[in-house]
C-alpha cells in the first residue's frame, strides 16, 4: 500500500486493499497502524477517507528499502517494468532513467554542487541558480519552502542518484508546464515527449541509461537547455 503511494495521489482504504489484496477491514486496520507511526496521514471529505504518503521522507525511505531489497550492486539487474524504470514519480519529483540523467546534465553544467563534502544535500552554484530563473523556476520560491532545498535521492531502479527534495518537485512541474513530460492520469508512469527531447537533449542519454560525458555543453536560453 505505501508503495502505491509513492505517486503522490491520496487513495481510499478500499482502493488500497484491492491493491494490496486485502479485506477492506484488514486494509482499514494496517492503515491506522501505519497512521499511528506517522507514514501516511489522511484527509477526511465527506464520508471518504483519502490516504497519501506522511512526506517526502518516508517517500525516500521507501526508495531506500528498495534499493536493499535489490541485493548486491554486483549482482543487480532491474526488474522494474520498463515502462516505469524510463520514467516515473518519486513522490513529487521525477526518477528513472530520465531522472538521473537530468541529475547528470545539470551537474555536467556546473549548476549544482554537494552542500558539504561527504553529503547529501546539493546546492546551487551561481549559474545554476541564474540557469534555472532563466528556465522559470523562482528559485529562492523554492527556497522559502519549509522542507530541504535539494538532496541526492538514490534511484531505486537506477542504482544512481536522482534531485529529490524542493528543486526536485520544481523541475518535475516545470517539466510537465513546458510539456518536456507527460503523466499518466493513474499510477507513477512518466513520458518524455519529444518536446522534452529537443529541449533539454535527454533522448539519447535516457536510452543510453547513462549521460553521456562526451556531450556538449549546454545552456538555459529562450527558457530551453541547448548546445552552446
């Protein structure tokens, strides 16, 4: 049931006992449990009772869990349906192959940097913030916000790192405002159009599964990433 949470939708004890394949009353008794341990949190409208995710840690624990139940890097090849492993949510920021190749491109431009050495946490270099303005995101909007400002969120399907955090929910709003990406109605499934081909350059480096560091240096101008 959290991991059907993971795309961000609130859900009702019935739909997550079907899922889960469950009597609605054993349903209804592990979601006061997982309640009362602050994983999920519920809104009440109406009769109904909707159920989504307590945050974004729990969403990165959950990533975190599948990772370990992976096994061993050495050993690892991906079961994830392939569909998914291309693109998806992460809760409210984007993972998959895209995903960590838009972690990689915006590196390779110089726009984000570890916080600390040995951490974590990213932040913005002074082009980064600028490149991303430019992009249309408020970055000191973001910011404000009330939550870590960007993290290194490791990609379960991916073994590699994608932005998880504040930025991370704001280049996955961009990138469906600018129509770089497209969202299935139900579930976490994630397409790049070929909008977002074109104007962030992630074909090749997402089928490829990893960015490649032989590509060009780009840049944010006319609110798109392209070749300098």
């Amino acid at each position: 049931m959290l991991y059907c949470l993971l795309d961000g939708h609130a859900r009702t004890s019935t739909e997550l006992g079907i899922i889960a394949e469950v009597s609605a009353s054993t349903a209804s008794v592990h979601l006061a449990r997982l309640k009362d341990y602050q994983l999920v949190k519920v809104y009440a409208q109406g009769k109904h009772r909707y159920y989504s995710l307590k945050d974004s840690h729990v969403a990165q624990a959950l990533e975190a869990l599948s990772v370990v139940a992976g096994g061993s890097a050495a050993g690892f090849v991906p079961n994830t349906p392939s569909r998914l492993r291309a693109a998806r949510t992460c809760y409210d920021h984007m993972a998959g192959e895209v995903a960590v190749a838009l972690h990689d491109r915006i590196q390779e431009l110089g726009w984000l940097q570890h916080a600390a050495p040995s951490d974590n946490l990213y932040e913005l270099t002074r082009a980064g913030t600028e490149g991303l303005n430019r992009l249309g995101i408020d970055v000191d909007a973001v910011r404000s916000m009330r939550r870590r400002f960007a993290f290194a969120c490791l990609d379960w399907s991916e073994r590699r790192p994608h932005i998880g955090g504040a930025l991370g929910a704001a280049l996955l709003e961009l990138a469906l405002s600018r129509k770089w990406m497209t969202q299935d109605l139900e579930g976490r499934g994630l397409r790049l159009t070929d909008i977002g081909k074109r104007e962030i350059a992630l074909g090749k480096t997402a089928s490829s599964k990893t960015a490649s560091s032989k590509t060009a240096p780009v840049h944010a101008a006319r609110g798109r990433l392209e070749p300098t």
